[in-house]
C-alpha cells in the first residue's frame, strides 16, 4: 500500500533548510511559497534526497481568489507519496511558477497543459507554448472567469 | 506458317483462316478462305485475336485474383471475405472496378503532368507482353522466342521505371519516397533473381522457355531448391508483395507512390500490380516448377497441370501476404545483397560444378546431384539463416522472455 | 553529394496515428532527425464540461477519454468520487467492477498489441485475431451494462446493476477459451523473425528516464520497473488476489509487446480468482444517494489503467458538481520521450514506436 504521507510527515521529511518556504502544513498536504530562487532547489532535494522519483501530476486549480499548483509526488523506491501545493497570481494578473521540467522530465506536458488551459506561465520551461488548442486562442478555458 | 511453326494456338486460328498448304487439311475443317498470296491478312488477324484473346484474359484473371485473394485472406483471417454480390461474392471485383471507374480523377497542382499520366500505363503495359511467351502446354504458347527467359527477366523489371516515375511525378513527399525505396529495393533484387535464373539455364541449355520446361526431368524447385528458395524471394520483392511492400507501405507511406493517384489511374496500378503476381507466378512454373509437365502416367493434359501449379503459386503469394509483417528498408536491402545475392552465387556454383562433371545426366546422375544441391541448400541455409541473419537485421536479436516482480 | 532534410507531417489523418495525432518529422533520407509531436485534433473540454455536471453524469464523460477502456476509466473516476465522498462501496459491486476492469485489460491490451503488429506491416491477420477475442469481451459487456463501447457501468458505491445469470457461463466459456487462443497469437507472433528482428533493440527506453518522464503502465514495466498499483497500492479489491507483474528487460519495442501479452494471462487469473470470491449481495449500498454531494475538499486516487497510471484530481467546494476535474492521462504523459526515443532510427520504426507506446488521442486531448 502506498503510503501517504500526511503535512507533518512531510515537513518533517523535507531537508530543515527549506522549512522557510513552508506556508502551512495541512492534513493531507504542505503549502509552499512560490519563491522562485529556492523552489527548484527545493525540488530537486525532494527527488534526489527524498527519492520522490515519479511525478505523478502536475496540476493547477481555479480558486478565483488565487491559483494553485498541485504536484502529486511518488516514490517508487519507498513506496510513499505526497502532495505539494503551490499558490501563485493572486492578482489574476500573469500568474506564473518556475517550471520542474528539469527535474521531472514529466513535467514538460503537464506544464504546457496548464499553460493552454490555466494561463500560468512557466518559466525556464523549454517549449512554453499551447499543447491542446490553437496557437492565437483568446483566453484560457479552464479559469473560472473564462466566458466562451 | 511461318515464325511460329510449333505453336498450337498460333496454327488453330491460322489455319482456319488461310488455304496454306503447310497446316495439316485434315485434322480442321476447311473452312479457311483466305488465300495464301493474302497470308499477311492471315497472319495480322491471328494476332489481332489472340491479343484479344489474351488481354481480356489476363483482365478476367485479375478480377479473379482479386476475388481470390479477398477470400482467401478472409479465410487465413478467421472471417467470410466478400460475400454479398453474386455467389460467393463472385461480382465483388466487377463493382469495384465500375467504383474505381467512375471515381474523380485528381492531378495535384505540383504533379510533373507527362509522367503523372505515363506512369500507370508503363505499370501495365509490359506485364501484358510476358503472358504470350509462357509455354501453357508442350505446344500452347504463342511464341517461343529463342531469348525467353532474359525477355522475362527484362519485362519484368520495368516497372520499377514506373514506380519512380509515380513517385517523382506526384510531388508528394509519401510518394517520393515510396519511389526511391522502390528503386533501391527493385534493383537490388533484380540481381539475385537473374543469378539463380542462370542455374535454370544451365539446366536446359538453352534461353527458350519451352526448352526450359522441357528439361526438367525433375522439377528445378527440387532439383535445385537453394534457386528456388531464391527465385521465389526475390519475386516476392520484385512484386512488392508483403513481407516487402515497402514502396506502398500502408502503415507508413499511406499508399507509397500511389497515394496521390485515384480514379482509373490508381485502378492501372492496382491491376499492373495484381497482373505482376499472375505473370509472376506463371513464370516461377515455368522455371521451377516443370511448367506443363505432370504425371505421364495420367492421361491429363499439360495445361491442366500448368494452371494447378500456377493457382498454387498464387495462394503461395497470398499466403505470405497474409502471414507476415513488413520488414525495414535497411533489412530488405541487406537481405539481398548480404543474403540472397551470396546464395544465388552458391547455387549457381555448385549447378556449373555438377554440370561440368556430368554434362549429359543419366537419371542416377540426376538423382546424385539432387542430392549434393539439397545438401548445399540446407548447409548454406542454416548457415545464412542462423549464423549470418542476425547480422543482417541491423539492430541486435537475442532470445527473449519477460521476467516476472518478485513478491 | 549534398542532400536535403525532408520535413513531412504524418497526420493527424494517417492509416496508422491511431486517431488524430500529427507528427511533424524531419527525415535524412530514410532516418529521423527530429519528430514533434502535435496535438490537440480531438479536444473536447472534457475538464471544463465536468464543472458542469453532476457527479453521477460525469461517467459518462469518462467513457469517452479512453475509448479502448471505458471501464477503468469509469473505476479511476469512481474511485475518486468515493474518497472524495466518503462512501464505502458494497462487496459485490466492488467484484462486478473488478471483473469489468480486468475484461476491459484484455480488450485494451488485445488493441495495443493488434494495432502494433499491423503497424509492423502485417495485413490485418493478427490484428483481426484480437479483435475477434475483444468482440467477445465487448458482448460480455453488452450483457452486464447494455453498452460495448461506452459502457458508463459504475456509480459511486458500486455498479448500477448486477450481472445477469447468462453472464456467467458466457464469461466462464472466454476464461476458458482465451488462453488457448493467446497461444496462437504467441506461436503466430512472438518468435516470429521479422517482427523479433523489427522490434528488438529498437527504441530503447532504460528505467531512470521512464521514470523522470512520468512514464506509468506496461511502458513503464516493459523497462524493468516493478510498478503496478494493482500490487504497489492497491484499491478496490487487488489486496485479496494475487498475480504476477510481467517485465521487461531491455524496455524496447519488443518488450512492450511481450508485456502486454503476459498482462492478458495474468488479468485471466485474477478474474478466474474474483469469479471464486464474489458473493451474492447489494451491488450498491442503499444510503448512497443520485445526487452526491461531497464536502469541500480534493481527492485523487491513482489505478493502474492499460495505458498506465490514471487518475482523476476532484476539488469540491461542497456543490452537487465538482469545483475542478483534471485527468492525469497516462496516455498523454507516456508521449513526453516519443521524441527522443525515436530519432535516429527509420521512418518505419517511427510508426512501431508508435504503436508500442499505445497512446489513445480521446485520452490524450481529453
């Protein structure tokens, strides 16, 4: 059975240096801020350190007051997985995140995914542009505020 | 009577028609009213009808193989083929043909016109010219020219010309490179399949086919099998038949050098394509196969023999058609020339080597050397089958199994 | 000599990009030098539409993802819905849906495996071999739900109805029949020199990089990864059956197929095992009502589907339709290394890789 690991069992799995990011610790999930310096590395000390090797989904929810990204995180080795949770754009304006694109390959069309349908922007992704639909589509289907 | 002297179905039209001396008063009924100073009438009107004859004939056996070939992979495929129009679905190939007909006929903007039209003729064409040269029975052929076998081969490789041109004059990416694999897969075939022609030749001593049939006191396909083996392969290619219908390719290239053609352009190339398998497989029975002859004993007549042998041939085809998967360019080309080519060269050593010490075979003789060619065969083929033919899939093969997760 | 790069697009109508996919492929000659994969041709808003509509009528959305596996794209959903909810299911319903979701591996993988060796140039013979068997699981469907294709047979806490009596001789006739019939394809196929010598070594894919790009499923296995939720977390009832987890060990073409065909033996074996353990009983427990109305909250339970890892993400903010649907795809994350797991190979293995890969355009453009 995989395991899930609860808010605290994350915090307190995650290196103590990042402890700053911390938001909150939720139940099920940690909240992180969206600091763009020290996310990837934050990342990349989840998948070398905590061998949190799959990523299982990227992910982005409408909250009209924020956006928010939502990793699921496993790893094959421990059998564990997580859950990360990342607000972003609370102005509505340009939301945007560093993409993980160079620390799970996986994330590539996940990310452009959000990016057609969410409008959050991904920085240092290497091909940041619409995956589903067309290239001058007006708006971003999935926001709440989108009207067809 | 001329050129065609032994031909039965020459004299059976001609001496009808004409007063010659020459054809034998009574074994026909005089019916002949054309005088001999007129013999060049005579002679134009006799080929007038067998050309006749012959082409709707070869038109009737395609819409047969089509039918046949539908059926018959219906059969390999575990489902009932064309069942509908006509007994058994008999009329299938008529309806598409009235489809094919009356489809539009399409010329893209950037086709090379000229070519775009030649093409699909010179598919057809030359296939024709092969059906009057096979010897049906010990004298039912039109012909019997003294260069047969080289004729054939030559015929025979034309239509590669075609292909290029259909890919080239298309201007469509699939298409050209349709047509290049084509080229580069017909001729490379045309090499091993005229090699193991000449250990037939060597056999009959002679390039005419009716001599060629003739001399196979045992049938070339047992009496040489490593030729045969090669011949046979290397038709399959020439055909662009499945397992090497790359220029076509379905599952890659849409239609291959065809896909840009519709209407009866597309029908020519469908029918010159069908047609080469007929043509094809009458002259593997002619080579190989002992052509007419049968069983003495049996009061059969040698076209009886020759078409049994012929429909064979042809569910052969069909049967690979049905069985196999595709093989890469890179793998059909080093199965030729790393292949077939050194296996022809083998059979074609050993049948000159045998032929030097016995050049006249007594039936024993014959049967000694049956042997030494099957002892060749089954060594050079398990040789090339199992020791070189990794080598020539270009990417590395090994014997494997899955494993199963531990607990 | 100088020659020229050709660029083609193959697709999004071609006889084999099984749906609408477009590639764009750059060619020298006969070998690839770069392949872009395009797509987007059958986007529906499926995630959009789900804002939209109950959580009962979203089944049916789910049916038209991946079309080859309706049922385990309803299980996936389901599932969802029943964490999200806090529904236990009954028994029986859970049994009825895991026979389903195992039938509908068979059917799935039968079209992998078919669509593969017709990309591999073979005329339709194995292809319609497979069929044939899938046709059979299609007419055991028919009689569970009614539907073939699109079933829409589960509801949160269960199924919505019970198997009928014939169903179980008829699905008691395919258990016995199917693994002689498996036999065939094998004789037909796996030692079959062209297919060995066309798929082995070809689009090579090792464990680390299948990994890193969130490749899930037979893809994933075919590599040597041990990972089948069914074993690694199991849902539903897969704790109570027991099966072995066919892999690969070089993670080529011919791996993915070997896998695939061992998956259809070993599905056989867990419904032949669910068929011992199911028991008369509610399908559906009485209390759940048509109308769910989950609390706030989200939810996301991944199952191990024929393509890979699927799994649906479900916010709620308390409503009668879910606040967010998004589907985690695994046909669209296995399509991440197409690209680097075919350049410098021939344009036909393209279409091999292709097919091997076993993607669904409904599932991947959603």
């Amino acid at each position: 059975m995989t395991k899930e690991l609860t808010g605290n069992e994350i915090k307190s799995a995650i290196n103590a240096k990042f402890n700053d990011l911390i938001i909150s610790v939720e139940h099920d999930h940690l909240v992180i801020k969206n600091n763009k310096e020290k996310l990837l590395d934050f990342f990349n000390s989840l998948k070398k350190e905590n061998k949190f090797n799959l990523l299982s989904s990227v992910t982005s929810v409408d909250y009209m007051s924020k956006f928010v990204v939502v990793y699921h995180l496993t790893s094959i080795d421990k059998n564990e997985s997580l859950i990360i949770k990342i607000p972003c754009g609370e102005s509505r304006k340009e939301p945007s995140i560093i993409s993980v694109t160079s620390v799970w390959r996986g994330a590539e069309l996940q990310e452009r995914e959000i990016y057609d349908l969410m409008g959050i922007y991904f920085h240092d992704h290497p091909n940041m542009k619409r995956l589903l639909l067309w290239e001058n589509f007006d708006g971003h289907p999935l926001r709440k505020d989108f009207v067809s | 009577m001329g050129p065609a002297r032994d031909s039965f179905l020459f004299e059976i039209v001609y001496c009808h028609l004409s007063k010659d001396p020459s054809c034998d008063s009574v074994r026909y009924i005089n019916l002949s009213f054309i005088p001999v100073e007129l013999n060049w009438l005579s002679f134009s009107l006799t080929a007038f009808f067998w050309i006749f004859a012959f082409v709707n004939a070869a038109l009737i056996s395609v819409l047969m193989l089509i039918w046949g070939e539908r059926r018959l992979i219906g059969k390999f495929q575990a489902r009932l083929g064309p069942n509908r129009w006509g007994p058994l679905g008999l009329f299938t190939p008529i309806a598409d043909a009235i489809k094919v007909m009356f489809k539009e006929d399409v010329e893209p903007t950037l086709s090379d016109k000229l070519i775009y039209v030649l093409a699909p003729i010179l598919m057809v064409v030359p296939v024709f010219m092969i059906f009057p040269v096979i010897p049906y029975g010990a004298k039912s052929f039109l012909t019997n020219i003294s260069v047969g076998v080289v004729f054939v081969l030559a015929i025979t490789s034309i239509n590669s010309l075609s292909v290029l041109m259909a890919g080239w004059a298309s201007g469509n990416r699939f298409a050209i490179i349709g047509g290049i694999r084509a080229v580069a897969m017909l001729l490379s075939y045309e090499i091993p399949m005229g090699i193991s022609a000449a250990g037939v030749v060597i056999i009959a001593g002679s390039l005419s086919l009716s001599e060629v049939v003739e001399a196979q006191i045992i049938p070339n396909a047992i009496f040489q099998p490593l030729g045969f083996l090669v011949f046979l392969v290397a038709s399959t290619a020439e055909l662009n038949r499945s397992p090497f219908d790359i220029t076509e390719a379905e599952s890659e290239l849409v239609a291959g050098y065809m896909t840009d053609y519709s209407s009866m352009k597309f029908g020519l190339f469908y029918l010159g394509e069908f047609m080469a398998t007929i043509a094809s497989s009458a002259v593997i029975v002619t080579f190989y196969l002992s052509g007419w002859r049968g069983p003495s004993f049996l009061p059969i007549p040698g076209e009886f023999w020759f078409f049994a042998k012929w429909i064979g041939v042809i569910a052969i085809f069909i049967w690979f058609r049905a069985t196999f998967p595709r093989l890469r360019i890179d793998q059909i080309m080093s199965l030729a020339w790393k292949g077939l080519f050194e296996l022809s060269l083998i059979n074609i050593l050993v049948i000159a080597l045998t032929m030097a010490i016995w050049p006249d075979p007594t039936s024993t003789q014959l049967l000694f050397m049956t042997g030494i060619n099957w002892v060749v065969f089954l060594g050079s083929v398990y040789i090339f089958g199992k020791i070189l033919s990794p080598n020539l899939t270009g990417n590395k093969i090994d014997k494997r199994k899955v494993i199963y997760g531990l607990d | 000599m100088s020659t020229e790069l050709v660029t083609m697009n193959i697709g999004p109508i071609h006889p084999s990009t099984h749906g609408v996919f477009r590639m764009r492929v750059t060619f020298d000659g006969e070998t690839i030098i770069d392949a872009e994969p395009i797509i987007g041709y059958l986007h529906r808003g499926s995630e959009k539409l789900a804002e939209e509509r109950t959580y009962t009528q979203i089944v049916t959305l789910t049916d038209r993802m991946d079309y080859t596996a309706s049922m385990t794209n309803n299980q996936a959903y389901i599932l969802s819905v029943e964490k999200l909810a806090g529904i236990k299911p009954a028994e029986r319903g859970v049994w009825l849906r895991m026979i389903a979701a195992e039938l509908q591996r068979i059917a799935a993988h039968s079209v992998a495996i078919g669509f593969l060796i017709n990309d591999l140039g073979a005329w339709h013979t194995p292809l319609l071999y497979l069929l044939r068997e899938r046709e059979k699981i299609l007419e055991l469907f028919e009689m569970m739900c009614g539907a073939r294709i699109t079933n829409s047979y589960l509801r949160p806490g269960g199924v919505f109805m019970d198997a009928p009596d014939e169903f179980w001789p008829s699905l008691n006739r395919f258990l016995d029949e199917m693994p002689e019939r498996l036999n065939d394809i094998e004789n037909l196929l796996t030692d079959n020199e062209i297919i060995v010598s066309r798929t082995q070594n070809v689009a090579v894919l090792n464990k680390e990089d299948a990994i890193n790009a969130s490749i899930t499923g037979p893809m994933l296995r075919a590599s040597g990864v041990d990972w089948d939720l069914r074993h690694r977390n199991p849902y539903d009832f897969y704790d109570k059956v027991s099966f072995r987890r066919p892999l690969g060990t070089v993670g080529d073409n011919n791996d993915r197929y070997l896998v695939r065909l061992q998956e259809i033996r070993e599905s056989l074996k867990i419904i032949e095992q669910c068929l011992d353990l199911i028991e008369p009983g509610p399908i559906k427990p009485e209390e759940v009502p048509f109308l769910v109305r989950p609390g706030e909250g989200d939810s996301y339970v991944p199952i191990e589907a024929p393509k890979g890892e699927l799994g649906f993400y479900l916010v709620s903010d308390g409503g009668i339709s879910p606040f967010r649907c998004h589907v985690r795809a695994p046909s669209l994350m296995n399509l991440t290394l197409l690209r680097d797991m075919v350049i410098g190979y021939k344009i036909a293995d393209l279409f091999v890789t292709f097919g091997s890969v076993d993607v669904n355009m409904g599932e991947v453009d959603r």
